[in-house]
C-alpha cells in the first residue's frame, strides 16, 4: 500500500496483495479461535464482517488481477 501511495506500485497491484492478506488473516484466526470467532463477545466477528464486505468495495480481486495483466500485456506490446 505504502508503494501505491508513492506511485511505485499499481493501486490495482496494492488493492490485491492487501485484499488476499486480509482475508487470509481473517481465515487463520478463525482457524486458531474456533468458533467464539463468530461470538459477538469476540472482535474476530466484527473483523471477518468487514473484511468480506472491503474484499469487494472499490472493485473485485478478481477486477484488479485483470486490470494488473492488461497492463503488463500492454507493456510487453510496446
């Protein structure tokens, strides 16, 4: 994200490595917590929410990866 921010890193290429991070981080805790992870009494709950809702926003992973191998067809093009 750091390297998007500074321009030397497509936004596309960010949105998916922090995307993928998050969710697998998401899923790890799940794992090691079982299920008080889905408890209300757990943040692990609200944290799973979100992040399956921010996966989607502002475009897919699915989106970004296509958006990320046009450009890199359109450099090899050139």
């Amino acid at each position: 994200v750091l390297g998007a921010a500074l321009g030397e890193v497509p936004a596309a290429g960010a949105k998916v490595a922090a995307a993928d991070a998050a969710y697998l981080a998401s899923r790890v805790g799940l794992q090691v917590h079982g299920a008080i992870g889905y408890t209300a009494e757990f943040d692990l709950s609200l944290w799973l929410t979100k992040i399956r809702a921010l996966v989607g926003a502002w475009g897919t992973p699915a989106a970004h990866r296509a958006r990320l191998l046009d450009g890199l067809v359109a450099e090899g093009g050139a």
